[in-house]
C-alpha cells in the first residue's frame, strides 16, 4: 500500500463533481436553481452545442457581494443554510453548496454579479481550479453563469455525452419543468439565437402550461384543486388526452420538481379504467406540504424525496383527481389559449 494523502482540492472536487455534474442538463439545473434562490423574477438560459461548448444562465435576482464571488466556488460554502437543523425548514432549492465548486472543476467557469443597490459588478474567472483576480466590470443587477467547455479537463466524462440535439432535448425539457414549477418566474431558453422555449412569469400556471406544452395539451387540460391539508393545486389531461409515457407527469412539492412513484401511482388509480392499457395522463400537480413532513437530503440531484407519512398526501390528489371525472367536463375551468 501507499502511502495515504489527502486529495488536492482540484481532485476532491473533480470527483464530487461526478455526483452533481453528469451532462450539460445538470449544470443548467444546478445553475437555474441558484438563480430561483437569489429572489429572481427573470432568468435566461443560453447554450452553445447543447450545452457542450457553452452554456449561460444569467439572473435579475439579488446578485453575490464581491467579497463572497472567491468563497462561491469553495466547497462546503453556502448562504442557504448554517445547521443540519435548517433542513427542517428549507425554503431554497439549494443548500450542500456543492453545484458551483463541482463545476468550476470541471470546465472554465465565469460569474459576473452586480448587487441590487451597487452601481457596479464583478467577475471572477475560474480554470484548472485556480481562481483569477476579481475585475470590475458594468453589469445589469443580477447574476451571470458562464460555463465554457464542459468536461475538457475531464475526459472519460467527456465519452459519455450524446449529441448536441439529445442534449439539448434534455436542457429543454428540464427548463420546461422548472417554468411549470414556478409560473411567478419568466423563464427563457435560447439555442444560440433561437428561442426554444420562452414562459410568461405571471403567475399563471394555466399560461405557463401553454408555453410548455403548447395549445393541444393545454386545451384538453381541467384544474385540480384540495384545501387543506395538503394543499393541492393544478392541471391534468381528460381521458381523451393520453400520451404514451408517464414523460408529462409534473409533481411538485413546495415548487421544487420531485420524482414519485408513489405519486404517480394515486395519479393512475384515478384514471383507472378511464384511459386504455400504455396510456398515461398528463398532470401538472403542486403541492404545498410543511418541510418538516418530508425530506429531499435524499441525492446531491435531489429529485428523489422521503415522505414522512405518504398515505392521506396519495388520498388528497387521488380525490381531486378524481373530481374531474366526476361532473360533466364543460363545468370545470380549462385553460384557455392566451
Ligand atoms: P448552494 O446553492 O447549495 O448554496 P452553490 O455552490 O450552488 O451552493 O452556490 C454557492 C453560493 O453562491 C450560494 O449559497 C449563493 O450564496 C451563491 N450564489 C450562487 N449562484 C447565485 C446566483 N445566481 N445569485 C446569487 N447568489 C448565488
Ligand atoms: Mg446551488
């Protein structure tokens, strides 16, 4: 045996960074989610090559001092939370301070941020895990991601990703849900020049819904709602409105994306007999649960959550599922096109 040292930082974070940093998708997701935490009502993703060249998420939320632009980067430093106590009651989609640190170790990262009440921004630079000096530069209010040349130090991360299209299907696809998640925030992808997918950000999950998925689902789609305990809110297909995987089911806790088998299974016994064999609904479903009855420490991607107590959440949304099967169909509100 050798003898036994502790990784260089640039390493340890290389490795770290196979657990956040898969593919171009969960750089946007990691980038996205910092900018729904900063406070941001505005946030514009970029790419370049499906992400594999470029990839650029810019932000009008409340922007980083430049004191903390160099402590970002670390590993382990994060605003969100302070104790593991905190978890019990997170309102941010963040907290292991892990995304920017991951990334920065494997591709040549830039942010630009300018604060709310500064007159001026700055920028940090950050290649082969050395951070370069912080330069003033003029800036709108915000912050600005650049992520250039994903996996170049990295190589055998680098084999692993698909074509520029299947990339950017998956980056379209993820920004599609986050606009569902939070239809308060305007949400815009571009390829290059061209806009893939362009949200409101009214508050409308009905318009939000439009943008996502365009005219035909949205047309065919009846409102759920339950009060109380938990709050219910949102969208689902009629029987007549199928598609052929369970792609288009939209489970959010708390506006965070959530995958759940257990979710998904109160959502099929509703449509049960309703819809044939290999047909799924499409369901965009909010639910508003105390952060106490569940936990998303689960995975550094933290799509997978633990419910405490699963069984009166799965009866709540099988209920008003259910509902609008039972009165006639041009009684329930429906989206309009806008
Ligand atoms: P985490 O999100 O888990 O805290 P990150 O590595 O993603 O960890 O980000 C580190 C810190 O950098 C955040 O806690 C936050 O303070 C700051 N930060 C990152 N992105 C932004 C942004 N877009 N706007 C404002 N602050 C940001
Ligand atoms: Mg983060």
């Amino acid at each position: 045996m050798k003898k036994i040292k502790i990784l260089d930082p640039l390493t340890a974070n290389q490795i770290a960074a196979g657990e956040v940093v898969e593919r171009p998708v969960s750089v946007v997701k990691e980038l996205i989610e910092n900018a729904i935490d900063a406070g941001s009502t505005r946030v514009k993703i970029t790419v370049w090559e499906g992400g594999m060249k470029r990839i650029q998420v810019s932000d009008n939320g409340c922007g980083i001092s430049p004191g903390d632009l160099n402590i970002a980067i670390l590993r382990h430093a994060t605003s969100k939370i302070e104790t593991v106590q905190d978890l019990n009651c997170l309102h941010t989609l963040g907290f292991r301070g892990e995304a920017l640190p991951s990334i920065a170790a494997v591709s040549k990262l830039a942010i630009t941020s300018r604060l709310q009440n500064s007159s001026v921004g700055y920028m940090i630079q950050v290649k082969d895990g050395h951070s370069g000096e912080i330069s003033e530069i003029g800036t709108p209010v915000g912050t600005e991601v650049t992520v250039d040349q994903l996996f170049y130090n990295t190589p055998a991360r680098k084999k692993f990703l698909k074509t520029p299209v299947t990339e950017l299907g998956q980056i379209s696809d993820l920004v599609g849900r986050m606009a569902l998640s939070r239809p308060d925030i305007s949400f815009a992808l571009m390829d290059e020049k061209k806009v893939i997918l362009k949200s409101p950000g009214n508050s409308d999950l009905a318009q939000a819904i439009y943008a996502v998925y365009g005219g035909e689902i949205a047309r065919n789609m009846k409102e759920i709602s339950h009060e109380g305990f938990p709050r219910i809110s949102g969208f689902v297909t009629l029987p007549q409105s199928t598609r052929s995987s369970r792609h288009y089911y939209n489970f959010f806790i708390n506006g965070r994306w959530v995958k759940s088998q257990e979710l998904a299974s109160s959502l099929e016994e509703a449509y049960h007999t309703r819809i044939p064999d290999k047909r799924f609904p499409v369901a965009v479903i909010h639910l508003v649960l105390d952060p106490e009855l569940f936990d998303v420490n689960v995975h550094p991607a933290k799509l997978e959550i633990k419910f405490k107590d699963i069984s009166p959440i799965k009866e709540a949304l099988l209920r008003s599922v259910q509902s609008v099967f039972a009165v006639p169909s041009n009684s329930i509100p429906q989206i309009y096109a806008p």
